[in-house]
C-alpha cells in the first residue's frame, strides 16, 4: 500500500509507550475534567447504591450455589 501525499498516519500508541502527551490530548483532559468534574463529585443516589447492593447480594448468592453444586458432584 503507497502514502498517499497529504495523509498523515497516526502514530502507533504502541511504538513509544513512554512518549510525551500531546498539546492536544493536554487540552482534552482539562476540558473534560472542567465539564465533568462537578458531576463525578455528585453523591451516588440512594436507590442506586442500594439496587447495586441488591446485585452483589445476588451474584454471591449465585457464587455460594455453584460452589454447592460443584462440591457435591
């Protein structure tokens, strides 16, 4: 396959692990930090704490029966 002139490639985020942020990916990060910041400092909801309890209750539950099962066979 030829470079085509005019197309840049994007660099492979593989080939220098270590290499330095960028202006842009700078500016991307504080940008989302300013508009979502304020939202992620929100305390959880009440209905969802518990509805995500309820869950991990029930995936141990689950857990303890498949161990049951899986001992006794």
């Amino acid at each position: 396959m030829r470079s085509q002139p005019g197309r840049r490639r994007l660099p492979d985020p593989d080939a220098n692990p270590q290499r330095e942020e960028s202006a842009f990916d700078l500016w991307l990060q504080g940008a989302l930090r300013d508009a979502f910041d304020q939202v992620a400092a929100e305390p959880i909801p009440e209905d969802l704490l518990r509805m995500i309890e309820e869950d991990r209750a029930e995936r141990e539950r689950l857990r303890r029966r498949r161990r049951g099962e899986a001992e006794e066979a």
